[in-house]
C-alpha cells in the first residue's frame, strides 16, 4: 500500500525589491525628457506656417486668391484656391488695425504687424506679487513661531526650556564665591549624579527637589549652573513665567513634554528659576479659582514630581526670592524637601567674589579686596559685580594705567549715594545749611560711641534729591543691634536737624529722610522689639519672613485697643524726642568744632576721612550725655 504523501507547495516567488533610484536611472529619465522636448519641436516647426506681411495679404484678397479666411484674435490664416510653387496651400499673416491698414494700402509701402512677447511680463506680474506675499508670510510666521504665538500652533504644548549640554557649561564650583555653606549643600548632589547607586547601599534616597532661596543677586541661577558643570551632566533651564501661555492646558503639556525630555536624558538637572512666577499659593487671591491657567500648571508640576523616581537621576533645582508666597503643598517632603539658602556674603565671602571679579580688570598696586570688601556691607554679588564694572569705568574715564582704590571708594559713593549733579546750582544760604547739616551728622556719629564711622562728608548734590551726604560704612558686619546703639543710630539721625536749630536758628526740609527713618527705628523698638517701658515687652506688630525690599504691606498687625494705641504712638514720640535732645546736647558742647568744619566744607565742599580724622579726636574728649 503506497502511503500517502503531503503534496509540497511550490516555492513562493520572492517579492520583487522596490525600484532604487540611482543615479544612472536619473540620467535616462532626463534624457527622455530632453528627447521628448525635441521631438515636440521638430513637430511644430513640420506643422507651422511662415507668416508673411500683411500687405501681401491683402494682395492676395484683392487678386481673389483666397478661397476662404478665417481671422483669431492675433493671426488670420487664409486658404489659397491654387498651391503655390512651393507647395504651399495656406498663408497666414499677423492682425493689423483696420484703420491703420486702411490708410497704409493707399502708400505703396509693405507692412506688417507684429505680436508683441509680453510672456516675461505677464509672468513677473503673477509671480512677483506671489513671491513678496511668500515671504512676508513666512516671516511673521517664523516670528509668531519663536514668540509662541500662532506660528507656533504646532509646538504650543512643547517645553521651552533651553538645553544645555555637558560640553557647553563652562562654569563650575570655583567660579562662586561668598557661599560655601550652599556650595556645601549642592556638592552632595553633584556626587549623588556621578555615581547614584553609592547613595542606595544603605537605603537613602537623594532628595527630589532642592529650593535656592536668597535675596535677588546673590548667584542662586549661577549655583544651579556651576553644579550642572561639576557634574557634567545636561542642563535644562527655564523660568516659571514660561510655563504660561495664553492657551488653556498649554503650561499643563509644556511640564509633561519637560520632564519626558529630563527622563530621556537621564541623568540630568531640571533648573526653574524664578518659581514664584508659577508656584504662588493657590487660592491666594480672591479672584483664583480651581480652573486657573496657572493652578493647573502647578497640579500638573506637583504630579510630575510626585512621579518620578529620584534613583533615575534626575535632579529638579527651582531658585526664588519669594519663599513666603509659594503653595505649602511645594514645599512638603517628598516635592523641593530640600532648601538652601543663599544669602548675602560676609566680609569674607566679598572678600572672596571680589577676588573672583578682580581678575578681569588691571588693578593697581594699592587694591586691597579686604578693604573694599569693609566699605561694602549688604553687597550681594550683582553688586560687587557692579562695582568693580564701575571702579574700571571711573579708571578708565580720568584716563589711568590701572584701577585704583580711590576709584573704588568714588564707586561705592556713586552706587550708594547716587550720581553727582554739579550742574545743580544752590545759593549760599541753602548751602551753608547743607553744610551745617552734614556736620551735625558727622559730628554726633563721632561722639557717640558704636555707631558706623564717618567716612566722607559732601555738600554736591547727588541722586534725585540728595543736596549732600554723609558717608558712614560699619567696618563689620552686624547681626544684633543693642537698644543703647539703636539710641544712638537716633541721635545721628537727627544730628542734623538739631544743627540746623543750633546755628541757623530754623529747621528745614532737608531733614525730611533723616527724619521717616529715625520713625521708623522708633516705631520698631516699641511694635516689634520690646524697648519701650511705657508699652512692655509685647509685640504688637509681625513681619513675615522675605527677601524683597518691598513697602511695610506685608506687616502684620494686631488688633490694637485705643489706650495701647495712644500709648505705642507716645512711646515712639518719647523716643525721637530724647533723640533730638542728646543731639541738641552734644552739638551745643562742640559748638566750636561745628562751626570750623562747617566753614571747611564750604570752602572745599566735601571732606575726606582723613580731613575729619582731628575733629573725630576732639569730638571723643568732651561728655557724652547718656
């Protein structure tokens, strides 16, 4: 029995490979293009009849040779009753004007007409218009593409942060100074993004968030920048004001789209600055609902950092100068668990970024950064970056080799007290009660012990209404000031007005700043810190934490009885009026020395330390009243 046998398919035909376009089958189809062209060409000049003149035409009308016309728009095309010699059995002739053909057949002249070529024209008047109309379009679109308006529809919900590679960040750790306690901070980060499993062996995990927090120019986005080059690692920056687009649900798809990137480029730094722009409190103000633009954008941003493992390497560094303002649920563990402070530098942390700024500039022999670094208290290191910009400027304007100390000392004059106005003109009484003025303020800072030494006295018009300035820097940084220094920073304060009483005989306006800030110091011992018996040791007044030199609406206020009010505002008068007197005392011991100096200040009009260093040394050996 034969058994039975599967019958074996053929063998399937392999698929054919799609047609390759090299470049030998480019060469045969532009020769069969040229050929086609050719070969229409030799077909129209086969089929096309010689024009001949149109008087001719008209010769063969008249003679009746024509059996039959028929007349276009440009051309009129004649059939001949008999062939002609050549064989020819049609004639055709470009169109005259009748009129003017009338009158030419009475001259015995030829003539012909002739099809004007407007091709060149007709197409310069379609394509031109189109062209211009072309590129205006474009235009605008590439410009409302990279302002993120309508041109960029189609990338509307993609993250504008700008990427910054490993190779392109050339800043690092020993480019900031004045903060080593935050460089401190982050240089454990930088170590966790080399080599992330060391960090897991015992269990702990690497914050997700790390929150800079400083007042504005202290070098919060320089740190972020710096710990992305320690780390050679890619860097994403953008602000929180570019999260917020006038498109709902666009600032939501720009954080999504965002941290796709950072996970995909893994590891790396997300760097926002400027959070306060997108993480404000929800329900903050009274007109913020739950289906705001921008609380959607922190929803989707507090997911994400909800989602995200922090073993994947991904670091999410965020900068602010407003903490006080951002929603609670930000800043829990787990979201920014980590904050670090960037304050403002000590001596030695300007002493330090001045050393960083100085060496961009030829200095002379005489800078010390120690001494500069004393005359700028309060600097933050925009700031001192500004002053060494401004001390090579002065340099470089009078003409010098290299920037000197002086020319320090004129640019911490110029940014404190502001620019010079020799133009403005004052008449001798307004400028011997400047005179007065200053010297009281100089003289009573000299008595007076603790207070800021006096620097230099001045009676040129600075700023938008200084008419003259003393200048005292503290030779130290201050954390803590005592209710006896506070006393006298009031009497120094009102130095001036008390000498205007003492010589002049009347005060005026030009005590009118001397005398909002020495309310204010009274104000403060009495609301907030306790130095007045009259009132106790209560606070009646709170201001939040921040790092902006806003106005006093951020101050907190208790709710005051009439009878505590009366007595707060008689405390603080008490206070500015003991003020007036020890000043009135002390100018009235020293009247002498008030009205030499006052003398030497008109005549030279500004006074250096070493010019007032004498007067300090007898201003100390008369009493002190308490």
């Amino acid at each position: 029995m034969t058994p039975n046998k599967t019958p074996v398919p053929p063998p399937a035909t392999p698929p054919k490979p799609p047609l390759e376009w090299k470049p030998a089958n480019l060469w045969l189809l532009l020769f069969a293009l040229v050929a086609l062209f050719w070969l229409r060409d030799l077909w129209v000049a086969s089929t096309q009849v010689q024009p001949i003149p149109y008087s001719e035409f008209l010769q063969h009308l008249k003679t009746g040779q024509l059996e039959s016309v028929t007349v276009g728009s440009q051309f009129i095309e004649g059939k001949l009753k008999t062939a002609q010699a050549d064989g020819r059995t049609r004639v055709v002739t470009t169109r005259v004007a009748p009129e003017l053909a009338r009158e030419l057949a009475g001259y015995d002249v030829r003539f012909e007409g002739v099809v004007e070529n407007t091709l060149l024209r007709d197409l310069l008047s379609w394509v031109v218009p189109a062209l211009l109309l072309l590129a205006v379009w474009s235009f605008m679109a590439r410009r409302m593409a990279a302002q993120g308006g309508l041109g960029g529809m189609l990338s509307v919900g993609k993250s504008r942060a700008r990427l910054h590679s490993e190779t392109d960040i050339k800043v690092s750790f020993d480019d900031v100074a004045g903060v080593d306690e935050a460089k401190a901070e982050l240089r454990e980060s930088v170590d966790f993004l080399k080599n992330p499993k060391s960090y897991g062996r015992l269990g702990a995990h690497m914050p997700k968030g790390i929150l800079l927090v400083g007042p504005p120019g202290t070098g919060k986005t320089l740190l972020a920048r710096a710990m992305a080059g320690e780390a050679g690692v890619p860097f994403f920056s953008i602000t929180g004001s570019e999260f917020v687009e006038m498109f709902v649900g666009v600032g939501a798809a720009r954080v999504r789209d965002l941290f796709e990137q950072a996970r995909a480029s893994a590891p790396c730094i997300i760097f926002i600055d400027e959070l306060d722009a997108l993480g404000r409190a929800r329900g903050a103000g009274p007109m913020t609902g739950g289906h705001d633009e921008k609380e959607q954008t922190l929803n989707q941003l507090l997911a994400e950092m909800d989602g995200f493992d922090a073993s994947t390497g991904v670091v999410i560094l965020a900068a602010t100068n407003r903490p006080e303002i951002l929603d609670p649920a930000l800043l829990r563990a787990g979201r920014f668990d980590r904050q670090v402070l960037v304050d403002r530098p000590d001596r030695k942390g300007r002493a330090d970024v001045l050393r960083v700024h100085l060496k961009k500039v030829t200095l002379g022999t005489d800078i010390d950064p120690d001494a500069v670094a004393a005359l700028t208290p309060g600097f933050a290191g925009a700031d001192l970056a500004n002053l060494v910009n401004e001390a090579a400027l002065l340099a470089t304007r009078r003409g010098a080799d290299a920037v000197a100390m002086a020319d320090f000392t004129a640019a911490v004059e110029r940014i404190v007290a502001g620019l010079e106005h020799h133009q403005r003109v004052l008449g001798e009484h307004e400028r011997r009660t400047v005179a007065v003025h200053e010297i009281g303020h100089a003289l009573v800072a000299m008595t007076l012990p603790g207070t800021d030494p006096v620097h230099k006295i001045s009676i040129i018009p600075r700023g938008v209404g200084a008419l003259g300035y003393t200048l005292q820097r503290p030779s130290e940084d201050r954390y803590l000031a005592r209710r006896s220094e506070l006393r006298n920073r009031l009497a120094v304060l009102l130095g001036g007005r008390a000498a205007e009483l003492l010589v002049i005989g009347e005060v005026s306006t030009g005590a009118a700043d001397d005398l909002v800030k020495a309310s204010d110091i009274a104000h403060d011992m009495v609301t907030r810190y306790g130095m007045s018996p009259e009132v106790g040791q209560v606070v009646y007044e709170r201001q939040q934490p921040r790092f902006l030199d806003l106005p006093d609406a951020m101050t907190l206020e208790r709710g005051l009885s009439d009878d505590t009010a009366q007595r707060i505002d008689a405390a603080i008068r008490a206070l500015v009026d003991e003020a007036f007197d020890r000043a009135t005392a002390i100018l009235g011991e020293r009247r002498a020395l008030l009205d030499e100096y006052a003398q030497k200040l008109l005549a030279q009009e500004s006074l250096s330390e070493a010019d007032l260093q004498p007067m300090a040394d007898l201003a100390r050996k008369g009493p002190v009243p308490d």
